[in-house]
C-alpha cells in the first residue's frame, strides 16, 4: 500500500522548533525576486512559484529523503507548493501557517 503524500500545516512555533530538531531540513522561500529582497528566513533556498516551469524544474533536482518546509508571505503559495511536491513524490513537507508575515524569529536581507 502506497502511502500517501501529505503535507502538514504548522504553527510558527511548530515550525521553528521542529527545525531545530531535523537534521534533513530544508528550507524552501516560494516568494518572488523582490518580496525575498525585502529580507528572508535564514538559510532558505528560493523557489518562485510564480515561475511555475522554473519551480518544476528546480523541484526535479531536490533530495526527496529530505524533509521541505516551505513559506511564503502569508501561507497560501506555500500550500500549493507543498502540494505540488506531493504529486512529484516528496512525502515530508510542512507548510509555515501565516507565512513571513507572521514570523518572529530572524531575517536576512
């Protein structure tokens, strides 16, 4: 039986803490050129989802042992992201509810 790829929401807490704790962790910012200008999580690769051949062909070349979390401004790219590396096989994403609107933690810019 195929287990079904799902992803999961997770507070901003949930986030950060399970992070913290996942040595497989892989940050993915689904926000565009200019809204990553304007400062970004630590450590996240960016992949627009607006740019949707490009975000396939970026997806085509990530590790799916690894476990995705994924954010954008306000939570709603992000799901469809998410969703998107479900049907390519990635079976750990986890989606930031409220997006970088709502984070506390750092920024780079």
């Amino acid at each position: 039986k195929k287990k079904i790829n799902m992803m999961q929401d997770l507070t901003q807490s949930q986030w950060a803490e399970q992070i913290l704790q996942d040595d497989n962790a892989i940050i993915l910012d689904v926000r565009t050129d200019h809204e990553v200008a304007e400062g970004m999580i630590p450590n996240a690769k960016q992949m627009d989802i607006q740019n949707a051949p490009r975000f396939m062909e970026l997806s085509q070349d990530l590790d799916k042992s690894k476990n995705y979390y994924v954010y954008c401004r306000s939570g709603g790219r992000s799901v469809q992201a998410c969703m998107i590396l479900n049907s390519l096989g990635f079976s750990n994403t986890y989606n930031l509810l409220g997006g970088i609107t709502e984070w506390e933690g750092e920024v780079i810019t």
